[in-house]
C-alpha cells in the first residue's frame, strides 16, 4: 500500500513541496530536509487512512473467504477418509 501511494501521488506531492519552496531535488540543505520532513507527515496521513480502508474492504473479507474456504476444504477431506 505505501509503495502504491508513493507512486500515486507521493512522489509529484515532493516534488510540488519542493518547487513551492523552490528548491532542487536533492539539494541536501538544511530546508530542503526540513520540507521532506514536512512532506513525509503530510504523506503519512493520507496513507495510513487508504491502508485502514484496504484493510477493512480487501484485507478482512479475503481473510473472512479463506477461512470460509479452509473449513470447507478441511470437512470434504475428512469426509472422504
């Protein structure tokens, strides 16, 4: 999921920071740290609230149809033996 936001829109979100800033990519100063640290919180947000969300509606229902799947399985074998 994180690599999946930063692809999505974390990278162009720097990149904006930076040029609002007017700074380079990489530039290594002191402010420039200060805006990736600035981005990073403003990054983490939005990711942790898609992760809650792709927990709740792919994670838990895949885990709740594996189970589901697993007894299933787990009852045709005993029954056949």
């Amino acid at each position: 999921m994180h690599e999946f936001c930063a692809v999505l829109f974390g990278l162009s979100m720097q990149q904006l920071m930076l040029r609002l800033a007017g700074l380079e990519p990489k530039a290594g100063t002191f402010f420039y740290w200060v805006v990736c640290g600035i981005w990073c919180i403003l990054f983490t947000l939005p990711v942790f609230a898609l992760a809650a969300q792709v927990e709740r509606w792919v994670d838990g229902p895949s885990v709740k149809f594996a189970r589901w799947l697993e007894r299933k399985c787990l009852k045709m074998y005993k029954n056949m033996h």
